[in-house]
C-alpha cells in the first residue's frame, strides 16, 4: 500500500509544481508590458450541402438465347454423325501441324 500512497504523493507535488510555474509565467508576461497580438479568428469554411446525385438505371440488356445444339438444328440422327465429324478433325489437325513442324 505504501507504493501507491507515494504515488499519490507524487502526482499532487507535480500538480502543484505545475501550477506554481505557470503562476509565475502569467506574472512575467504581465510585467513585460509587450502588448500580444490578438489572433483574428477566421471565419469558418462553410460547406455547401452535397447536391443529392440522381441514381443512374441502367436498362438491362436483354437476354441473349442460348447457343443452338446440333440435335436442335440438324435432328437426332445427322447430329451424332456431326459430332462425330468434328471430333475428327480436331483428332486430325494436331498431327498435321507436328508433320509439318518435324520437316521443316
């Protein structure tokens, strides 16, 4: 208990340290007789309220259709046949081009 009773103590020295020190700065500024400018206040910058932005509504595009599938244009039978085509070419193209590549 002592320790913090010396803080105590401690704090009401300094407080009055303190105060005794700006007792005495207030006596020499009134002895001096230099007369202190007195600060002008400015006038405070006044905002102008935030014109209220209208929300922009963007019209929403509209839908695109959905890619078209072979069994829709061409029937179910000819659209396993052009599957199948495709799917070859894109088996015969990539041996084509390494052909190519290994003569040069």
């Amino acid at each position: 208990m002592g320790k913090q009773y010396n803080k105590v103590i401690k704090r009401r020295r300094r407080a009055a340290y303190v105060a005794k020190k700006k007792a005495a700065i207030k006596e020499l500024v009134g002895k001096s007789g230099k007369a202190t400018k007195s600060k002008v206040a400015k006038p405070k910058a006044v905002r102008k309220p935030a014109a209220k932005k209208e929300k922009v509504v963007e019209a929403k595009p509209d839908p695109v259709a959905e890619k078209a599938k072979p069994v829709d244009v061409l029937g179910p039978d000819d659209a396993v046949e052009a599957e199948s085509a495709t799917k070859e070419k894109a088996a015969d193209k990539p041996q084509q081009e390494s052909a190519g590549t290994v003569e040069s």
